[in-house]
C-alpha cells in the first residue's frame, strides 16, 4: 500500500462517515470473511420499552413495577430506562433503595423500604428485589419453573423476558422489546452481498436472540454470554477463520471495549461510550451497521487501486 493512496483512502473514509482510526484497518479489512455484531444497540435501537407484566398469584402488578424501577434508578442499562420509564407513565410512587448491585449480563438487586399502609402492611418493610435474566434467578435459588414457558413464548416473540423475585419469592415475569433499526435489514444484506459471514453476539436469552436472527437473516448466533464470553466467542470465531482471513466486531460500546480489542478489527458505532470509541480500530459515525459495508468496500476499493 502506498502512504497516497491509503491518504486517500482514509479521506473518502471521513467523507461518509468512517473514521478509521489506525491505519492497518483501511489494509485489512479488504480480508475480512465474518462480521460479529453486538445486538442491543447495534442492531437494534438499544432503547427497549416495557410490553408484559405478569404477577404470580398473591402479588400486584403496579406495586411490583414500583419496586423493580426503585432498584433501575440505579442501574445505567437501557433495560433500567424502559422499566423506569412504564413506572412513570403509570404514575407511580417509586420509592428509595438501598445496597443496589448491578450482576453485569445476569441483572440487578437491591433492598427497598416500604412504607406501612394503613390496613395493609402494619410495619416498614425491607424487601430484597431481584431483577434480571433466568441466570440470576438460578444462582440466588429460586424455581423459575411456574414462568419458563411464558418466559419463552415471550422470547419467541423477539422480547426480552427478566424476573423479578420479591424476598426471595418468584413475583412477576416482565418483558421488554427493543425495536430493530430501521437500516439493519440492507445493511445485513450488504454484508451478505460482499460475501461475509453475520454473526450475532449478545448477553440476551437464546429465544430472544434467535427470533431477532431469523428476522434477519443472520447466519449464526451466540446467546446468552456475559462481556467476558463475547471475548471467547470471538477468539473461537477468530481460530476458525481460513488462512489469512479476518475477524470483524461492531458493537455499540456499553460493555463491548473488551470485544472490539479482541477482534481483528474493531468497529464502534459513533452513538457509542467514549471507552469503547477508544478502543476501536474504526468509528462509524453513521451510527449503524451500514457504514461496516461502506468501510470493508473501501478497503477493498483501495487494496485493489494499490496492487
Ligand atoms: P447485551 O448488551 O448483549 O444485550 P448485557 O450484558 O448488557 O447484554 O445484558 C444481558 C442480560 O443481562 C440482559 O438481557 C438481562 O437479562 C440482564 N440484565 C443486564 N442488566 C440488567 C438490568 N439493569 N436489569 C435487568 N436485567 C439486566
Ligand atoms: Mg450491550
């Protein structure tokens, strides 16, 4: 490659929205063979809204929803927003937490005080919350099996299926859908177009995971993994790849600094956290997938002038 042409390769770059921030990226991606993408954000919007409630017998709906959103305040995960959200509009009282954790990729928990309703609940009460995947509901013990299968049924719909636990009781199942972007479906087709493996890496349940891949024809799809799993799932990707292949990821940054550095390139797309910008080898300033297609035919443009 000569210094001009990837000058000016890197300048065309710019003009749509592709900042290549090193320069072997511009070279390499002419190589690539299969495209890892983060779903929540990338290939969706990353702003889920709340869709179902389901109580089990003995607990309300509107107090449960209180209490899950008393423990979202504390939590930056688009999930938190969407409960926290459904609380408002329903105009509830959302009270205050205590000892809040946040089980990054399984949920959430926290202790909040409820007051005493007269006639109701004659005392203050502490109550633990747990919010989050089947996961967390496992390791704190507790038998998911009354909600499995609308668990399921709702993932199969393409939503996000979380339980809440009250005390350490199974009290609700809730789901939040989280739409896919409108620019997805001919960016996947563009990727297929220039011959390239898509494959979906998401912390998200397999059902839900693998709705929103039928939907868009999306080649392979690993569920379920936490930031830690999404690098294994990438390294595995990467020792699979032909002779002198390359591995791409695009995420949108929450969580994803680990994944961009352990791809051959890392792309983010410019909505994402200034952390996981730095870690990239490219930024999409387009803020979606498409400008993945637009930076791997660059590349291919420039290599093949070069030669
Ligand atoms: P991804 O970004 O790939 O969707 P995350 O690691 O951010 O994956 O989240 C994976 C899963 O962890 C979510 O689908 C959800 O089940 C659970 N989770 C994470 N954060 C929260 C939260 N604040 N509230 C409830 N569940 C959560
Ligand atoms: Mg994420």
């Amino acid at each position: 490659a000569t210094p001009t042409s990837l000058m000016v390769g890197t300048g065309r770059g710019a003009e749509a929205g592709v900042l290549f921030r090193k320069g072997e990226a511009l070279q390499h991606l002419q190589d690539v063979a299969v495209i890892a993408v983060d779903k929540t954000g990338t290939l969706t919007e990353g702003k889920p809204a709340l869709t179902d409630l389901e109580v089990t017998p003995g607990f309300e709906a509107a107090a449960v929803l209180a209490l899950i959103a008393a423990v979202e305040q504390h939590s930056e995960h688009p999930i938190a927003r969407a409960i926290e959200t459904a609380a408002q509009q329903q105009q509830l009282t959302i009270p205050a937490c205590s000892d809040f954790e946040s089980l990054t990729g399984l949920g959430v928990t926290a202790k909040v005080m409820t007051a005493a309703r007269a006639g109701v609940t004659p005392n203050e009460q502490t109550q633990h919350i747990a919010l989050g995947a089947d996961r967390l509901m496992q390791q704190m013990g507790i038998d998911i099996r009354p909600l499995a299968s609308t668990a399921a049924r709702l993932g199969k719909e393409g939503k996000t299926p979380l339980y809440a636990a009250l005390n350490g009781q199974l009290a609700a199942i809730i789901a939040v859908a989280d739409p896919i972007k409108a620019s997805t479906p001919d960016a996947i087709a563009g990727l297929h177009q220039l011959g390239l493996q898509v494959v979906m890496i998401t912390g998200d349940n397999r059902h839900t995971a693998a709705a929103i891949a039928r939907t868009l024809g999306i080649d392979q799809v690993v569920a379920e993994v936490l930031p830690s799993g999404k690098v294994d799932a990438l390294q595995q990707l990467k020792a699979a790849l032909p002779q002198g292949k390359k591995l791409v990821f695009v995420g949108d940054g929450i969580n994803d600094a680990p994944a961009l550095a352990a791809a051959d390139i890392g792309m983010a797309i410019g909505t994402g956290t200034d952390v996981a910008i730095e870690a990239a080898d490219v930024v999409l300033m387009s803020g979606n997938l498409n400008g993945a297609r637009t930076a791997i035919a660059l590349s291919k443009a420039t290599m093949t002038n070069i030669r």
